[in-house]
C-alpha cells in the first residue's frame, strides 16, 4: 500500500522539483511544504496538479515528465495567491488545468519538430494569461504583490534578500526565508545549478541597472531560470556554456524591459515569459550551428548537469569525438604509419588530414635492397573495405612505379572511392594495377577485400594512403576522422583504443574479436546472475544479484537488486556500460569498476577508461570531501590489464582506479576480475583502503525474456 501510495505521489513531487530543473520527489517535496507560507496559493496549486494529473490519465495525454504538472500547479499557485480561494476560484483552477493539460500536449510536439526546443513553462504563461483575461482582471506587469504581504526589514543582506526574494517569487512565497529554504533544497539536489543562479542574477541584476531599473525583485527568477537552463539542464557544463549562462541572464533581463512595457498595455503579467524567449532564442540559434563545438547541447536528453558532465566525459574517453567518422583499419595484420595528420611530405593544406600505411618487419619496411617492388612487404597485400557503403568511383589501369620514382601526373594513382551510409567519402589510393575486385556501384561491407596495396601514382615506395572527403571527386580537401578497434603496439603490450588517432610512426592492427571471451561476457536478457557478496565488516557473504533486462525501447540494462541499473551495450569488438541510475549497490559498482568497459579481443593487453568517482565505495565523509572539491563529479583515471592465468583457466582482468582530488589528496582503488570461457565472471574483487570487496558467483539462471 505504502510503495503504491509513492507511486502516485512521487510524479507530484516532481513537479514541484522541476519548478527550479531538480527531479528528486524528496527535494519536491521541500519546495512543496515552502509554498504554504502562502496558503491560499499551496492550495489552488495542489488543486491544480492533482486536476492536471486526472485530466492527463483521463485524457491518455501525460508525456515524458509530465510538463503538463509542472504548468498546472505554476497556474494555480498564481491565480491562488491573488484571489480568495472559493467554490469560483476552484472552478477556475480546474478549468485552467484542463487547459494547461491540452496546450502542453500541443505545444511540445509543435515545438520539437519546429526547431527541438523544450516546451518549459511556455503553457503557464497562456493559462494564466487566459484566466486574467477571462476574469478580466488587472494585475501589474510586474506582478506587484496584493494579497501577499511583503517583508520590509532586512532579513539577511538588502542583496541577499532580494536574492530570496526574487527566487520566492518563483512559487509565490516572495518572503527572503522562503527563498533562503528554495536556494538551500537547490544546493541539496545541485550545487552547480545554484552557481548558475546566483550567476544569471547578478547578469540580469547588472543589465536592469544600464536601464535604470530598480524593480527586477519580483522578475529575477527569470535571469536565475535562464542561466540554470542554458549553463547546466540544456548545455553540458563547460566554460562555454557558463558565459552562455550569464549571457542568458543578461538577455531575458533585457527582454523583460521590453516585454513589460507592452504587457502593461493589457494588463498581463510577465511571468516567466523572458525566461522563456532568452532560452528559445539561444536554443533556436546554437542548435542550427553546422558543426559539434561547445556549449554542447543536451536538447534530446536533458538532465541534471552532473549526470550531463558524467555522460561527456565517458564518451569522449571512450568515442572521441562524435562528429568526426570512424573507420575500420583497411588491411589484415600490423601495420605502421608511415605518414600522420600534418605530416611532413605529401599530407599538407587540403589534404592534411590523410593516413599512410606500409608493412615492417622489425624497422625495415622491405627485404634486400629494395629496389624491387616485390622486396616490400605491403606491396600485393590485401587492401579492406574500412567502412560499409558504395563504390561510386575507381581507377585500376595505371602502372606501379619503381621505388624512388613517382607519377606526378596521376597523384592517387589507383584507387577507390567509397561513400559511406553517413554521406562521407573515403578515398583508398596507390592500389596495384589490376587488383580491384570491385565495380562502381556495388555496395560493400566494412572489412570485405577490395584490392590490393600497390605504388601507383605518387608513390615512391609501395604504401596506402587513405583520407576522408565530404566531395565526390579524388582529390577534393580531407576532413578529419579516426580509427576505430585497433590495437597499439607499445614496448611490452598491445593497448586496445576504441577509437584513436595514430601519429606517425604508430604500429596498429585491428582488433580480432575472441569467440571464447565474447560468450563469457554475452549477457542475454532475462539472465540472472547471484554473488556471494562478502563486504568489509561482514561475518558472512550475503547473495545478491544482477539481472540483465531489455526496456521497451530496447535498451540493455544491467539491474541489481535494489533497482539500481546500468545500461550497456555489446559490439563486435567491445561490451560498454553507461547510465548508471539509482542509488549506491555494491555489486553493480563494483560490476562497472571492474567490467565497465571491455574489449572482446584476447590479444588486447591494456586499455583505459573514465569510469566515475561515485563508484568507489566512499564513506560518508569522503563523499562530503567529494561534493565539496569536485561539485561536478568527477572521473577516475582506470587502467586495465588482462592476461590469460593457465592456473585458474580464466583471464584476469586487472583495473588501478586512481583520482586525484587536490594536490596530496589523491586515491587508488584496484579491481580484478575473473573471467572463465564456461562460467562468466565467475569472481569480482576491490580493495581500497585497506579493505575488501568480494562476490563470488554462486548461480547462473534464466528467468524469461527479461523485459523491463
């Protein structure tokens, strides 16, 4: 009864949380129990919310988050707290609901398929505008308080308590205690969100002054909202993103000089209509930008700033750089670049960005003197398809020149020129005459042998060359790219790089996935795992488990016991988890330190990854240390190694899991993993500080499909 009573109620917390971008229902209900120091206006905005979410389930028309709760309650809590609540105000209240609920529906699907903005508050506005007009009431543009009774001594500072002030405004309790226990329920659920609005007050505070005003205390929610929008819910965290803030600030305080002057004309208030115009105007404007560079936005999957700089920072350690194509590397075995990006012969202005490759054995890339074409090793290997798509041009006629000799008339000799599923191009050059196996307009699949590697065209000694263009023709300007599930030969091991940028001189091979090692790690959904999990303090191991799920959507999820969860996600070549949600488990953190991130390749020696710092088992007061030096989160710097042990017939996967937090606060945690060909991770190990976390598996089982 209790979990069902939660159930229903947490989606009404959340709307409250949402008013400042939280989600936690705890921290809503904080802003809930606040927004009874104004009780007439509480009550209409519970009346409001509990109708909007009757219309919703009435109605089937509740989406993602539920916005339509977030704008019913701003309604009510508005038309409460100017208005005696009565059996007319109710009527008003419920009908406002019914209205918000609709045009919220409306508005998002209109608005994401116009230009992918968020709907925000924008529902709010015209409801409340709608109630006024219809009651034909006259209330100041800058919503000057009526029934509510300002606080005229000084409470905290003048500044401070306009602060307060300003964000009480937001819930209609404009009181500087009121707004003091808003900030503080802000700091609780996001520090960094409350710099964003202390930032985008001062902004706009600062940007009212140039205009000689001084009445931005009942519309100062709007510089704070816009600059917690654009810095951290919309943007990921980042300096760029932090001026976006400020800047945000300062545009909706203009805007709300403009836009007061002509509302006052009707008698409408401003609400929170510069806040939202600032965030359209900036969203509208970056999201139309032709390439990916900072602020990065969130607008598919906003969320909590740290969860966004969480979310970076794992991708770019493990995909690099989004915007630019990955390709396969074109050849069977190891090979060396011979020439870079920038390199310093032939890989210069348009075609800077370029990769040449040749075969070695030991330094020399050929036998006996050669003088031959036939003394290096490359000349006659087979060439491969390093990406899917089509053949759209070729040349196969000219001859291999002698080494020392180039054909400057022809500079690509033979080649290929593939486009790929993505609308790049990927030209293959210097191929050895006759050794297509290709036509224009065959489609091909990445790794399938295409032809051979030659030294044809400007080639003084046999190599491939292979770049990225955005035109059809050979010779158009490169675009930069990087390799994708290569191995990187080292002194003593072979680092596996998901995707990578070799500079010359780097010797690299694909990948090869290992049969054995993928199927101990397959985890096929409604599989169930149980661990005997021994923590530090514990007499005994206690069972616990893991369960691999597929969500509706087709989302593999990792889920523990508590509902705790990690998606994943299984390629040929590497097994990847990410989204870790919900609270602390020890056997799921301990799952993503030591598996988090894993090549399926045996002959993968060593490898890194930026798994986050709130895996570790941190006590209460390291966790505090944490929040306050690194309110963003931070990642640790993980090295693995995995080596075949004959003794206990597994692979250890070994991870060093260190961060550094300040200058001498620097922590290290190891993990190890055994992964056996029959039974899987049949065991899991931490240590730090002197202390031990284990789980042995005791049952492997199967419970269905598994769909969440």
């Amino acid at each position: 009864m209790a979990l069902r009573l939660g159930r229903l109620l947490a989606p009404l917390a959340r709307a409250y949380a949402g008013v400042l971008f939280c989600e936690s229902p705890w921290v809503g209900a904080w802003f809930a129990a606040i927004t009874w120091w104004s009780p007439g206006a509480a009550l209409a905005g519970l009346v409001a919310l509990v109708a909007a979410a009757f219309w919703g389930r009435l109605l089937s028309l509740s989406g993602p988050g539920e916005p339509h709760l977030l704008n019913s309650m701003l309604v009510g809590l508005f038309v409460g707290a100017f208005h005696t609540f009565d059996l007319a105000l109710l009527g008003w209240v419920i009908t406002a609901a019914l209205f918000t609920t609709l045009s919220t529906q409306w508005l998002a699907g209109l608005l994401w398929r116009w230009g992918k903005l968020p709907v925000l508050s924008l529902p709010f506005v015209l409801a409340t505008w709608m109630v006024i007009l219809a009651a034909q009431g006259k209330i100041p543009a800058a919503m000057l308080p009526s029934t509510l009774a300002p606080v005229t001594a000084v409470v905290f500072t003048p500044w401070l308590d306009n602060f307060f002030v300003s964000l009480g405004w937001l819930l209609l309790v404009p009181y500087p205690v009121a707004g003091a226990l808003l900030f503080a329920g802000l700091v609780v659920a996001s520090r960094y969100l409350a710099l964003l609005a202390v930032a985008g007050y001062l902004a706009g505070h600062a940007t009212l002054l140039l205009f000689d005003r001084h009445d931005g205390h009942a519309i100062g929610f709007n510089f704070m909202l816009s600059a917690m929008a654009l810095g951290g819910i919309f943007a990921v965290p980042g300096r760029a993103s932090f001026l976006l803030a400020v800047a945000g600030g300062a545009l909706a305080a203009w805007l709300a000089v403009a836009q007061g002057a002509l509302l006052h004309i009707f008698y409408l208030p401003l609400l929170t209509l510069p806040f939202i115009f600032a965030v359209y105007l900036w969203l509208g404007a970056l999201s139309a930008r032709a390439t990916a560079t900072p602020p990065y936005l969130t607008l598919e999957h906003p969320t909590a700033p740290e969860v966004s700089v969480e979310r970076m920072r794992l991708a770019q350690t493990r995909g690099g750089d989004p915007s630019l194509p990955a390709l396969q590397p074109p050849f069977y075995g190891e090979w060396r670049v011979s020439q870079g990006f920038d390199g310093p012969h032939t890989h210069r202005g348009d075609w800077r960005h370029a990769l040449d490759f040749h075969l070695v054995e030991g330094t020399a890339s050929h036998r006996g003197t050669g003088f031959a074409q036939g003394d290096y090793y490359c000349f006659g290997a087979p060439v491969l398809a390093p990406t899917a798509g089509q053949i759209v041009r070729l040349r196969d006629d000219l001859h291999d020149v002698a080494p020392g000799e180039a054909d400057v008339a022809n500079n690509w000799g033979n080649f290929l020129l593939l486009r790929s599923a993505f609308g790049y191009y990927v030209l293959l050059a210097h191929l050895r005459q006759g050794s297509l196996r290709v036509q224009v307009g065959q489609w091909v699949e990445a790794g399938q042998p295409l032809a051979a590697c030659g030294s044809s065209g400007r080639s003084p000694e046999p190599h491939l060359h292979m770049h990225v263009q955005d035109e059809e023709w050979p010779g158009s300007p490169t675009r930069p790219f990087h390799l994708t599930n290569v191995l990187v030969r080292r002194d003593d091991s072979t680092e596996f790089h998901l995707y990578h940028l070799p500079p010359q001189g780097t010797r690299l091979a694909a990948a090869p996935r290992n049969e054995q090692l993928t199927a101990a790690l397959h985890l096929l959904p409604g599989r169930v795992l149980t661990y005997g999990l021994r923590i530090p303090g514990a007499s005994d191991p206690r069972p616990t488990q893991l369960r691999s799920e597929l969500t509706l959507l087709g989302q593999s999820r990792l889920v523990a016991a508590d509902g705790s969860s990690a998606a994943f996600v299984e390629t040929p070549t590497v097994i990847g988890y990410y989204d870790r949600q919900g609270k602390r488990d020890p056997l799921l953190d301990l799952w993503l330190l030591a598996l988090g991130l894993t090549p399926l390749s045996a002959a993968a020696d060593c490898w890194g990854d930026r798994p986050a710092l709130r895996l570790l088992p941190l006590g209460p007061a390291r966790r505090m240390l944490v929040a306050l030096l690194r309110p963003l989160g931070a990642g640790c710097d993980s090295r693995y190694r995995r080596t075949w042990d004959d003794a206990a017939h597994a692979w250890l996967q070994e991870g060093e899991h260190r961060v550094r937090l300040a200058p001498r606060v620097e922590w290290c945690a190891t993990t190890t993993a055994w992964i056996e060909p029959d039974q899987g991770t049949r065991r899991l190990q931490l240590n730090m500080f002197g202390k031990c976390w284990e789980a042995v598996l005791e049952e492997c089982s199967w419970v269905g499909e598994g769909s969440a």
